[in-house]
C-alpha cells in the first residue's frame, strides 16, 4: 500500500509515493536519486545520512518517511551549486577536511544546522554538532576548522534581502 508524502524538500513542495515502512533516507536515495546522503550503518550511528528537517540535523535512516508529511527537509544537493559552492563546502575543500568524501554531506549538514542556529560557534559547540558523526579518514581537527573558517565566510556575506 502507498501513500503520498508531500513535504518541502529543498525549497521545492515534493510529491512522492512511499510505503509505511519507507525511511526517509529510503525516498531520498531510492525515489528521489538524492544520493548525496549515504547509507551508513542503518542504525542512526555513523551520521552519514544526515539531513535538516525542520532546522534541526537528523538522522534520515531513523525517520519514518511518513514522519516528514509537512516537514521541511534540506539535503546536500539543496546547498551550493557546481558554479556556486557553499560556504561549507569550500571550505571542507579549501582546508582539507575531505579524504574519501563519505562522510562528507553527513558532516556539512551537521554543520550547516549548527551555523544556521549558531553563527560564531566555538570549536566545542562544533565538536558537539559533529559529535553524531564518523569519519574514518581525517580525523576531526580540520573538519572543526573548516566549520570555523565557513562560520567566518558566512558572517562576512552581504546580508540577504528579501
């Protein structure tokens, strides 16, 4: 049996037909072709599969597809573009904070809800973001400080209006 989730998925109204046992991560990855949020463990552990809802980073593995009826959800195709990459993800880039890249939309998703609620974090509110995800590749000294330097980057933007 089907039902359709209407839902905002990165600025956009989202129709989709899932199936009451769906994840989120299922319809995102599966129906959707948003693949940038990995698969991990399944089990809401390694944070790779991290999206925004609702302005807050979750674990799209443990949420019930029909739970995000109404939600806004963000993902990391929703942020930057190939001509215009966001602040995070330059720096991520820039600073070296990437290796094998897997981890890598959990990690700036996490980050992203954090610098969303909390513009100048210091390196334990980062840590504490981040604190749901695994890397096994880089450690954590240059993902916190490419959160710092993006957290810089977005203060010195030219508010937006409108």
């Amino acid at each position: 049996m089907s039902v359709i989730l209407t839902f905002t998925l990165n600025g956009e109204i989202t129709e989709v037909a899932v199936s009451p046992s769906d994840t989120l991560l299922d319809i995102l990855r599966d129906k959707l072709n948003l693949v940038g949020s990995k698969k991990g463990c399944g089990k809401g552990e390694c944070g790779a599969c991290t999206v925004i809802m609702n302005g807050e980073a979750v674990n799209s593995c443990l949420v019930p597809a029909l739970k995000a009826s109404g939600a806004n959800v963000e993902t990391i195709e929703g942020i930057g573009s190939v001509e215009k990459f966001h602040p995070l993800q330059e720096s991520f880039m820039d600073l070296g904070a990437i290796q094998c890249g897997f981890c890598t939309p959990g990690m700036i998703m996490s980050s992203k809800a954090l610098l969303d609620k909390n513009p100048n974090p210091a390196r334990e509110d980062v840590r504490e973001a981040i604190s749901g995800n695994i890397c096994r590749c880089t450690g954590y000294v240059k993902i916190e400080e490419a959160v710092l330097d993006a957290a810089k980057k977005l203060q010195e933007r030219p508010a937006r209006r409108g």
